[in-house]
C-alpha cells in the first residue's frame, strides 16, 4: 500500500488510475480531484512541457468532456496538443484523448481540428492493420459525419459505406453504431441527389433496428420530406418520431429535444408559431434533464425561440431570448453569429437601424476574425441586405446579396431550394435597380430549380413566375 503522505511518482500514477475507475463509475468531479493532486504531485519531478504532465492535462480534459464541459475540454485539448508534437509519447497514450478531442471539437464546430483528430485515428488503426477493431470503424464513422458537415460528400459517402459494408458482413446490424452510420450516411445521399436510396436506408433502419434508432430514422425522413416540399408528410413522421423516443436516457432525452426543435422549425415556417414555442420549451427541457446541456445546444434552441417569437411579432420576448442565446454560445461560433444577427434582426423591425447596423457590423469583425464562410454567414449577409433595402442602398444591397448566393451556391450546390432563394432575392433587387438582363438570368435559374425539385405547381415556382412578370412589366414586354 503507497503512503498518501508519500508524494513520489508511484502514486502519482495510482491517483491518475483512480481517475480513470471513477470516470468509468461517473464520479467526474472526483477523477477531476484525483488528477489535479497527481498534477501536484508530477510538478514536483517535471517541467510543464514534460510528457508526463502532458498526459495528465489530456487527461483532465477527457474527464472535462465526459462530464458535459466541452468547451472547457475543447480548450484545453487544443492548448496541449499543440506541445504534444516532439514529445516522446507514444501514439498508444493518445488514442483516448484524440477520440474525446475529436468529439468535443465536433460538438462545438470546429470541424477541421475533428478532422484531423479522427483522421489520426483512421490512420493508426490501418497502421497497425487493425480493420475490423470496432473502434477503427468509429473512426470512419466519425471521420464521414466530419466530411459531410463540411460538404466533402464523396468523400463522406466512401467512408460511411467502408464501415456500413463492415458491420452487414460481420452480421452486427443491431448495433448503435451501425445505426448511426444508416443514418448519418442516408443524410450524406440526401446531399448527393440519391433520395430514393436514402429513403431505402432509412426503411431499413426503422424496420429493422427498432427503439431509439427508428425513431431517429423517422426523424431524418421527416426532414428529406420537408427538404422536398412534402410539409404535411414532413409533420407527420416528425410527430411519429417524437411518440417513439422513449426519454429516459440522456441519448434519448437529446435525441427527441434535436427532433422537437426540427418540427419546431417546419412550424415556424408554416405561421404556426405558438406550437412551435412549446415544442422547443419541451425540447429545453429535455436538453437540461439530459444533464449534458451545453452552451452551443441551448443556445441553438433559444435562438430558434427568438425567431418564432420575432416571427409572432412579439418582439421584446424574441429579443430576450436572442440575448440569453449570445450568453450561452462560444463567441465567434455559428450559435453566437446566428443569435447575433436575430438581434439585429429584432431592431431592425423595430424601426432601429443605426443598433441593427451596429450588431451586424459587430459580426462582420468576428468574420475578419476567422469564421469561415458558411451558410450561417449567408444569412447574415441577406438580413442586412434586406436592412440596406429598407435604407435606400439598393447597390449595397445587391453586392451583399451576390455575396450571399455564391456562398450559398458553395455550400449546398446550385440544384437547392436555398439557392433558389438566395437568387429570387438578387433578382428582385436587380429589377429595382433596373439591372434586367442579370434579374432575367437569376429568375430564369430559379424556375428551373424549383421546377425540378418540387413540380411547376409549387408555391416556389409560382413565385418565380411572379417575378418573371415583374420582369416583362419593366422591359415594356407587356403582352408576355
């Protein structure tokens, strides 16, 4: 038995084991202890830089991110693999704490350092010939959800199936993570244009698997049919999902509250703005009961609020929650630009455009700063757009919007409904302007992609013809 009074590096070693027990039991806040005394302790015998303390703060961030801190654990991971490198560590040490800064990086969408980190992990496993470990096929997993989210779908696509071919021959189809790769990799084939094979993975998933996945399979067939324009079915297999979440997980309890806040957000864009406040007050709720609340989904979640309140008219509410969700998100991340410019947005209907202009600007120095463009900025771009319209500066307007499009265009591909939308602004500002031929070109793109992705009787495409009228009144083309 090691003396407690005995600070050697022994047990320096037995308190940071003891960590890793109390970790395994959820005890956080006593690993957290434990490996803060081992610190102490180890300070005594290293420098800072020296590997082994290293490996302590590695580990403490672990610790972080398992107990619900991930910033915190972001942060410290980001700071001490950054001293990593040089060391004489071996790459059995990191493996844990690339997994666990992967996730945390993913969580708060910083996508290239989650690349990166389960690119590291792809790499190690195939170096050591380790291809049927399940945790090289996490990786893939991971690494695919990764490169879907930054619109690497081939990419994406070759990864998820890799690992979904893995786990249909091994007949380990009733596992979790298989259903995680269905899904996310029927998401990725949604993106390339396949949504008849996208549907055909979720039918499985749902008719196969059962319990939290069918319902999460319902849940992401309910958002391929809202994509389509089908509302109504999108509703229905989002209700459908909400009834088969069981929530007495945190899984399940954050699985329904993602769900919850997607149907919330199909309502708001129906006017039905009241059910959508209670559905995303349920979906708070049940992010807080998880006990894994972070600041980026409670901030998402109050943001998504502010807007059906701003949409309801009911300003003063929709800035309060607006304001709570800037509090709760990482600044400079997308929750915080996306609060930010609901702000904005709110002043701006109230008829105070020097504030508006103001917390846009705000948000433009944080783009300077680093925020990669993204369709969060693309947004940005077309409120304040709109607010320069409103002001009289039709030019300015127009550069922002042209902005807008290409980055939207970059994002998502130019055969999408928000593409689509981005040109219909364009064109409506060009005709103002008097800029007929590019109004002609942008209304000419939008009828072809609304009519190809919803039919020539959808409200889309309506709405394009309308402009297309617009455009013939002002060439003096009258009888067309």
């Amino acid at each position: 038995v090691i003396r407690e009074t005995k600070q050697d590096l022994n047990y320096a070693s037995a308190l940071e084991n003891a960590a890793q027990f109390q970790n395994a039991l959820g005890e956080f806040e006593k690993a957290e202890a434990l490996l803060q005394k081992a610190r102490g302790i180890l300070e005594l015998f290293h420098r800072a830089d020296d590997a082994p303390l290293l490996l302590n703060q590695l580990s403490l961030a672990s610790t972080y991110y398992l107990s619900g801190k991930s910033v915190q654990a972001f942060e410290i991971f980001k700071t001490t693999f950054a001293k990593v490198s040089g060391k004489t560590i071996s790459a059995d040490d990191l493996i844990t704490s690339q997994y666990y800064f992967g996730l945390s990086s993913l969580e708060n969408n910083f996508l290239n350092e989650a690349a990166t980190c389960f690119n590291w992990l792809k790499e190690y496993y195939e170096l050591n010939n380790d291809l049927e470990n399940i945790n090289y096929h996490e990786a893939l997993y991971n690494l695919g959800d990764v490169r879907l989210k930054q619109q690497q779908l081939a990419e994406a696509e070759t990864l998820l199936a890799t690992s979904q071919k893995f786990f249909e021959t091994k007949n380990q189809t009733t596992e979790e993570l298989y259903a995680k790769i269905i899904n996310t990799r029927a998401l990725c084939l949604q993106k390339l244009g396949r949504s008849a094979e996208a549907t055909a993975l979720f039918d499985i998933l749902e008719k196969s698997v059962g319990g939290l996945s069918s319902a999460i399979a319902l849940s992401n067939k309910a958002a391929i049919a809202q994509q389509t324009g089908n509302l109504s079915g999108a509703e229905k297999l989002y209700r459908g999902a909400l009834k088969a979440y069981g929530r007495s997980t945190a899984t399940e309890l954050l699985s329904y509250a993602e769900t919850a806040q997607n149907l919330a957000v199909l309502l708001t864009e129906l006017g039905r703005y009241d059910e959508a406040i209670v559905l995303l007050d349920e979906a708070l709720a049940s992010t807080n009961q998880a006990g894994k609340a972070n600041g980026t989904k409670i901030s998402s979640l109050l943001a998504k609020k502010g807007l059906a309140l701003l949409k309801a008219g009911k300003f003063e509410d929709a800035l309060k929650n607006y304001s709570s969700a800037v509090v709760e998100a990482t600044k400079q991340s997308n929750e915080w630009v996306v609060a930010c410019n609901g702000i904005a947005v709110v002043y701006q209907q109230k008829g105070d455009f020097a504030k508006a202009d103001s917390i846009v600007q705000n948000i433009f120095s944080a783009y300077d700063s680093g925020i990669k463009e993204d369709m969060v900025f693309a947004s940005v771009l077309n409120n304040y757009a709109a607010l320069k319209q409103v002001e009289g500066q039709l030019l300015t307007s127009r550069d922002l919007l042209q902005q807008a499009a290409i980055i939207t265009r970059k994002n998502v591909g130019a055969l999408n409904l928000s593409y689509a939308t981005a040109l219909e602004n364009l064109a409506y500002v060009n005709l103002q302007m008097g800029e007929l031929r590019s109004a002609k070109l942008a209304i000419d793109s939008v009828l072809i992609i609304s009519a190809a992705l919803l039919g020539e009787k959808s409200e889309e495409y309506a709405s394009a013809l309308i402009n297309l009228g617009r455009y013939y009144q002002y060439a003096g083309e009258f009888s067309n």
